[in-house]
C-alpha cells in the first residue's frame, strides 16, 4: 500500500453511501480502512441492484479498498474487541445518531479515553443543535429541504406502464446522491487537516459536519444574497411565496411563478447550454465574454450585446438573447455534431458531447488519465469502476482492493489485534463475531 496516507488506520462503523464514500477516497490515498459492520451488514448491502445476498451494485460502488470485520457491538465482547481496535487507530468515522453510538459504546467520549489522540468524524443529518438535530435525514430529503429539487427536479413525471407518476412535483436529482457525496468529500479534507492538526500539536479532536450543512455548501451560489446587489428570487421567497402557498397553489404553479422571477442569466440562452445538432447532442461551455464572442464568430452570428454602448443585463438585451437564441438553435440543427465539435475546437471555444455516464467506462479520455479501473469481484465478476481521483510523484495512490465481503477480514483483523486463534473461536461460537 503506497500514498501520502499510509500508515494512518481508519475504523470506519459508517453506512449507506456519504460515510462510506469518504473510507473509499481515504483509502486511495493509503489509509488502512477497517469497516466494522453489524451482524446484518450494512444496510446498503442490499441497496442498488443486489449480487446475492450480501452485495450489490452500489455497496461496491462505496467501499473498495476496505477491509470488513462483522461484530455485534451489543455485546460485551464486541465491545471490547472495538476498544481494542481503537487503540491503535487515528481516525474513527461514523454516522449514527448519537444515542445509538453511545449504547454501542463508540461515542466520542468514550473512544477518546481509550486513544486520547484519536480523530473522530461525525456525520450527522442535520447537525447537533436545532429542532430538526434528531430528525433522520437522507439525500432525497436534503435536496427537498434545500432546494436542490425545486431548483433542478424535473416537473413532468415518468411512465412506468399505463400510467405517468410523479407529475407536477419534482424529481429528485439521479445522476448522483450529490450530498452525500458532498459530504464524504468534506470528512476526506477535514479527516487530512485534522491529521496535519495532529501532526504539529499531537491533539485529536472530534470533527462534526452534516448533510444538511453540505448540501446548503454546494448551492452557495444560488443562496448567496448580497444587500446591495438584490436578487429577484430573494424577494420572491420572502415577501411573494407565503401569500402563494396559503393560496392553495399547487407546486407546479408556484414554480411557474418562481422561475419568471430568478434572474435570467443571459449568457445560458446561447453560450452556456446544450444543443441538438443535426444527429447528436453537444455542450457548448462559455463563461466569458472572450469566449462567448468567440463561439458567435464559429455559429456565424452577430451578438449585438458585444457591441460598445449596450448594458448586456439590460430588458432589451435580454429579449434580443431569446430571439438570437432560437435562431442559434436552428443554426445548430444545420450541422453534425462531429463538424460543430471541430469548429469550437479550432475556434479555441469549450465544447463536447453529451454522453451518458455508462459511457464513461469506455471513454478514451477516462481511460488515458487512469481513471477507469478493472476489478474483480467473487460475486459480481469484472468490475469496471472510477479509480483514485488525484495522482501523485512522490507518493502514488492506489485502489488496493474491490469492495470487501460480509465479515470476510474478521479473522485477519482480530489476529493483527492481538487475539488468539482460540480467543477468536471463542467469539465465533457466541456469535459475537461472523463472517457473511
């Protein structure tokens, strides 16, 4: 095992995907991640498109690189054989409610008396403090309550048989869970920074965040209000919504309301969006004025916006970007998305294709920067997968081993810990400990 993190343990009793999801990302970087599960397994075991009985699609997802102990941490056994564990740890990830790790005995302060220096990472709904602090939380229900889905969720529903389900509320974003994978990307930074922390003081310390925190941190763009730089949708949000929502509207017809009153970026009518073209769909990315002046020259029109003397946020400027908007749009049908694509490559504008992510996994440019790589699964077989995510010259990172089964390093794990192979039967025959 190589990486800027090796020698560094990790005892993770963490779940579902965020927790999980940061145990992957500190294990390509060389940490020795221990997954502690109960004797059922994690839950996720059993989540997206299941392999047997005790795997599926999206545990392997969440959690190669792991080594897997199956205990029951109700008994006293287990109890002790976690204390033991810690003992030679520096972090501990977890994401319980707080109640249930101290009646499992792997609270903050009770871990921390026995490795006073232990880093300890905490994930938590909705944080420690508030009226939601003991409420359960996932994904779905943070891009609800923060906005993520009224803002992106698609209003018109699906087919499944005869009838079309979901219309008129939105669709939860399903390219990604993005908040727990928000979330486990902030354990990842603040695991690393605690440890440097670690390294000039020789303090531990517990680290708290949250989904909900992550989530509000990944729309900052759109929650930031700024007093003298005034927003139509904050006016909307507070002085409009209440008096439409006690109307009796529905969603959809509030949200109608909502989207006239956000702030039209004119620069996405044209020059940052999607296309049809004459076969496939492209992307065309311009986020400045040098490279949206660029991307007219290639289309062929004349943006009167980038003339001198015109205020580009102007009412005017804003109904010319629709009309020249649509006339783009029959523009792009006029052309193979290949020769479009050679056109903004020669002319310097950012652009691609649009793919979907299955795609990926045979993509030159995923498989030329080493991103793409090949396991092998007992169950599932060849498993073709996003790799280490950052390369480094000193210390390589490395995806050291697919997804662990049930249970399947108990033995292994509870030998390096000391224990006798008759201690170790001993705690088979009580059930205290099992493998899958």
């Amino acid at each position: 095992m190589t990486g800027p993190l090796q020698g560094i343990r990790i005892v993770e009793f963490s779940q579902i995907i965020a927790g999980p999801i940061s145990g992957v990302l500190l294990s390509d970087l060389g940490a020795e991640v221990i997954k502690v599960e109960p004797p059922w397994g994690d839950v996720w075991r059993q989540g997206t498109a299941p392999i047997g009985k005790t795997d599926s699609k999206g545990f392997i997802a969440v959690n190669r690189g792991k080594r897997s102990i199956c205990l029951d941490l109700r008994s006293v056994e287990g109890r002790a054989i976690i204390h033991r564990l810690v003992k030679s740890a520096d972090v501990v990830t977890v994401n319980n409610r707080v109640d249930v790790l101290d009646a499992l005995g792997i609270g903050y302060d009770t871990l921390k008396g026995i490795k006073p220096n232990l880093i300890y990472s905490e994930i938590t709904a909705f944080g420690r403090e508030g009226s939601y602090a003991n409420n359960p939380g996932y994904d779905l229900v943070m891009q609800g309550l923060t906005g993520v889905m009224a803002s992106e969720g698609i209003l018109d529903g699906y087919q499944v048989g005869e009838h079309r389900l979901n219309v008129g509320v939105p669709r939860y974003v399903t390219a990604m869970p993005m908040v727990d994978y928000a979330t486990g990307y902030s354990v990842v930074q603040s695991v690393c920074a605690a440890l440097f922390h670690r390294e000039r003081t020789g303090q531990g310390q517990k680290i708290e965040t949250s989904l909900f925190a992550n989530a509000l941190t990944i729309q900052g763009l759109g929650m930031t209000d700024v007093e003298n730089a005034p927003a139509p949708a904050f006016d909307f949000v507070r002085n409009e919504l209440p008096l439409l929502r006690e109307s009796g509207l529905t969603h959809a017809e509030i949200d109608a309301i909502y989207r006239e009153r956000r702030q039209r970026p004119y620069a996405s009518y044209i020059y940052y969006r999607s296309y049809q073209t004459a076969d496939l769909a492209i992307t065309l990315g311009c986020l400045s004025e040098p490279l949206r002046k660029k991307a007219a020259d290639c289309i062929g029109v004349h943006d009167i916006r980038f003339d001198e003397g015109w205020v580009q946020s102007s009412e005017e400027a804003l109904r010319f970007a629709e009309e020249l908007a649509y006339e783009v749009e029959q523009i792009m049908l006029t052309k193979m998305a290949e020769e479009w694509l050679t056109i903004f490559d020669a002319g310097g504008v950012p652009a691609g294709p649009m793919l979907y992510v299955e795609e990926m996994v045979d993509h030159e440019q995923a498989r030329a920067t080493g991103m793409i790589i090949e396991q092998q699964h007992p169950i599932g077989g060849r498993v073709l997968a996003a790799g280490p995510l950052s390369r480094w010259s000193e210390t390589p990172t490395e995806a050291v081993r697919i997804s662990p089964g049930l249970g399947e390093h108990t033995r292994e794990v509870l030998a390096e810990a000391g224990f006798s192979e008759t201690d170790i039967q001993q705690f088979y025959n009580s059930g205290t400990v099992r493998t899958g």
